[in-house]
C-alpha cells in the first residue's frame, strides 16, 4: 500500500509493505524500517545511511567535484565515493532524527487524516498506521537498548556474502577452523563447535530477538561463522533439525561458508544429505587459483582442494558461490594468479544458479599482509591493473550454457 499527499506543504508518501515501511518527506528525504520497528536505511541530503541490527552504521556518500577517497585514483570512476563505519552516538543520532521526523508525520496525520492518500482516494486506517507507530518509537534510547540486546544474543559477525545481508544468521560455530588467512581480521577467536543445546537456544533467543524484523530477514538462514560446515556431519544434522524447530520451516533456505581445506572432508553424499535439510548454497573463498600465491597469503587449501570441493558440492545439487580476490598478491604474482584461477574456475563448472564474486583486496591495518607484502617486494596493483586483472579473469572464463551470477563483492559494505 502507498499513500500520498502533502503535510505542512511537502510532499509525503508512505509506503507499506510485507518486509518493512517507509517514509518520503520532500524531495530528499527517505527512511525505511523493518516490521519491528528497527530503522534499516536512511537517505537525506545525498548521504545514505544503512543500520546493522548491532547499532553499526554504514554511512555513504560523494565527495564534492575534485575531492577523493582516501583508497581512490584519478582513473577511478568511482572517485568520488566516500564510506565510513559510525558507531555508538553518532548513528544514533541519525535513528533520532528519523524518529524525529516519523513522529512530526503521524502527529499531523492525527490532525488531518485525509492528508495523504492511495490510488483509491482512501485514508490509511489504524492498521496501515501500526507500523509507523511502531516505528516512531525507535528512538536514540531504544536503539543503545536493541544494540545491547543483540550483544546478549550474537557474537560478532564477521562477513557475510552480499546475497546474505539479509538473513537470518545462526551461530553454530565462534572463530575459524584455521585462522591463518594473512589478508583477514574477522576471527580472532579459538574455532569451536556449539553444542546441540546450545545451538537450540542460541537460534530461540534470535528468533525471540528478531520479532517481526524477521519478515525483512527472514528470505534465508546462514550458518556462521567463518567456517560452520566444518563441523562433524552427526552435529550439523543435529543443526538442522534445531532450524526447522526452532523456526517452524521444515525447508528453510539454509546457506554457509566452507574453505578448499575443510570442504573436501565431506563427500558429494554428505552434502546431499544436507540438501534434504535445507542446504541451498554454500560459499567458498578461493581467493586465488595460484598456488604460490595461496600458501604466500597463508591459505591452506590448495587450488585442486577448492576445485574438489567445489565438485563434490556440486555433485549433491547444491549451488556454490565462489569468491576470487583481485590484487591479491600484487604484480609478483599478478600473472600466475590470473592463469591459474581461470584455470581452477573453468574446472569447477560453475553453472546458472551459482555465484561468481569478485572481491577486491583491502588491506586491513594490523593484519599481517601489508607488512608481508613488504617484506616480499610486493608492489599492489593500482587501480587501473586491478580492472584490467578482473576484465583478464572474466575473459578466460568458459561455460557451459548460461554463466553463473557474476558480481562484485565489496567487504567495505556489510552491516549487519
């Protein structure tokens, strides 16, 4: 439902769906909330906004003419692009002001509520309102409470593929299975299994947390966390079944990440049996076909493992997402790093319901690439080697038929 009109002389359109609500004021200004009354995204003065459940914000916006990120180029055509994290006060401060600006709109639909309109010349009525109302009351105040009240309920996460931002995500495991990637700061905690009860009250209490939010999340579940199907088949089965209990959906979409090394651990059969519980895809970090590269960046799967890894889930009718890194290891290794990976792409066979990321390396502050790459003469590439890589990769690609989903994966942009 849409309704339209005009309060105190600007244009106002409110919008309600099945999966959130949202709010246009003017010509510049759009919020948008969940049906828990959480604020999801906030769009004012050309800067975007997008809250994570955990208080997080990622705040986007560009640049004036001229002016550059601090990671930009001359060359880049995304030069002007500027993000930053807000936390803590200042992201609160943009979930007041949507409150804000939600309540002066209820509060003068409660002196005219002819005001605003859908195609049919009717008034929105009390339960199209509920939502809205809902939402007023998400406040600065109620934000640092739901922020704490996620903390009680999740341990951080990490990453997520991009399809995945909105799942719902259960924990059945805390840290990685190795740990040893030098490109990556996610996990710093010790790899541990969950119990089956633990996991069986883990997934109540998100349920009980997410509420009605869990219409706009509820699409998928993603077993993390870095690595969740590493663990023993007898625990995963036991995972799934706390799934489809504990959210009443026998067959809930289910997706997880898994490395070359650990996914090779289990048979196409294991992966099939999995699939009768839910499994629909499962992402694995190739990162890089080039074995000197992988064991350069303290990866331990090789190319072959990723490959048979990759076929074996394949084999079970399950779909994989594949992510490759572009830069990674620099001019050193940019020749044998674009050979080899359309090499171990080409092998796996990718088919129309898989997915095919491209993320580009960013180097982290404090993790042990930078200063690796330093030490082995590791020049990055510049921007416009970068592309050239990327376009080198996806020229050698060969398919079958229809490609698999080809799309960019920026770890700059996830909120959870």
């Amino acid at each position: 439902m849409v309704f339209r009109g005009y309060l105190d002389n600007r244009s106002t359109v409110l919008s309600v769906k099945d999966t959130s609500v949202s709010l246009a004021v003017g010509d510049g200004w759009i919020a948008a909330w969940d049906l828990g009354g959480r604020l999801y995204s906030l769009w004012t003065r050309g800067h975007t906004y997008r809250r994570g459940l955990n208080g997080r914000m990622l705040h986007k916006w560009r640049a004036e003419s001229g002016v550059r990120g601090p990671d930009s180029e001359p060359e880049n055509p995304y030069d002007a692009r500027q993000r930053v994290y807000v936390e803590g006060d200042e992201a609160n401060a943009v979930v007041q002001e949507a409150a804000d600006v939600l309540r002066g709109v209820m509060v003068a639909l409660a002196r005219d509520p002819s005001a605003v309109a859908d195609a049919a010349g009717r008034w929105p009525d009390e339960a199209a309102l509920a939502p809205f109302a809902r939402s007023s009351h998400f406040d600065a105040g109620a934000a640092r409470e739901d922020a704490a009240r996620f903390a009680r309920v999740f341990s951080p996460v990490g990453i997520l593929p991009p399809d995945q931002y909105l799942s719902i995500v259960l924990q059945a495991t805390e840290g990685c299975s190795f740990g040893t990637c030098t490109f990556c700061d996610l996990y710093h905690d010790r790899f541990r299994v969950k119990s089956a009860d633990e996991f069986s009250r883990h997934a109540e209490a998100v349920r009980d947390y997410l509420g009605e939010s869990a219409r706009l999340r509820g699409r998928s579940v993603f077993l993390g966390a870095a690595n969740a199907l590493a663990a023993p088949m007898p625990r995963l089965l036991e995972f799934f079944e706390a799934i489809a209990s504990v959210f009443d959906a026998p067959r809930r979409p289910v997706f997880a990440f898994v490395d070359g090394f650990t996914g090779v651990r289990k048979t196409a059969a294991d992966y099939a049996l999995l699939r009768e519980r839910g499994l629909r895809r499962v992402y694995v970090g190739l990162e890089s076909g080039h074995d000197p590269l992988l064991a350069f960046v303290r990866k331990p799967a090789s190319r072959d493992q990723a490959v048979e890894a990759v076929r074996a889930i394949k084999a079970a009718r399950v779909a994989v997402g594949v992510i490759v890194m572009i830069g990674l290891g620099g001019r050193r290794f940019a020749a044998g790093h674009v050979e080899d990976t359309i090499a171990a792409v080409n092998a796996m066979r990718l088919a129309p319901d898989d997915f095919l990321f491209f993320s580009d390396l960013v180097e982290v502050p404090g993790t042990a690439y930078p200063r690796l790459a330093a030490s082995g003469d590791v020049q990055p590439l510049p921007l416009g080697e970068r592309l050239a890589q990327l376009d080198a990769i996806r020229a050698g690609l060969v398919f079958e038929g229809r490609p698999p989903h080809l799309a960019r994966y920026d770890v700059r942009e996830f909120v959870y």
